[in-house]
C-alpha cells in the first residue's frame, strides 16, 4: 500500500512540474455568487509558477519515484 502511494505522489510531482513548465501563467475562473441576491463579482485569479517550481518539482517526483522502488513489495507489520 505504501508503495503505490508513494508512486502516485511521485507521478503527480512529476505532471505538476511538467505542466508548470509548459506554461507562463494559468488564469481560473471567477466563482459565481453563492446567491441570487448578492451580485459580487469576484475576479479571475491568475497563478504565476515560479522559475525554480517545474524544476523543482520534476526532480522531487523523480526521487519519490526512485525510492518507491527501493520499497519492498510485501512489508512485515
């Protein structure tokens, strides 16, 4: 079981940088009022990655990944 977690965590550092490399900037989208009275706009929000996140991230995943494998299959609890 803590094999497989680890791989995933290792995979998705592993997406998240790459994507993080990919792109200059990601724009969400506002969230719409709770309700029909309030009419408050919120604004998009834009997330800037860091120069050191894909990197940074891809490198983390890479190691999690390598010591995923390092974990025996069958763990004596």
């Amino acid at each position: 079981m803590w094999r497989a977690l680890f791989v995933a965590v290792g995979i998705s550092l592993c997406i998240v940088g790459g994507e993080c490399l990919v792109i200059d900037n990601a724009v969400l989208a506002a969230a719409p009022a709770k309700s029909g009275v309030s009419k408050e706009a919120t604004a998009p929000r834009e997330i800037r990655p860091p120069e050191w996140a894909p990197w940074s991230l891809i490198s983390a995943g890479a190691v999690v990944l390598l010591y995923s494998f390092t974990i025996p299959r069958r763990v004596a609890t």
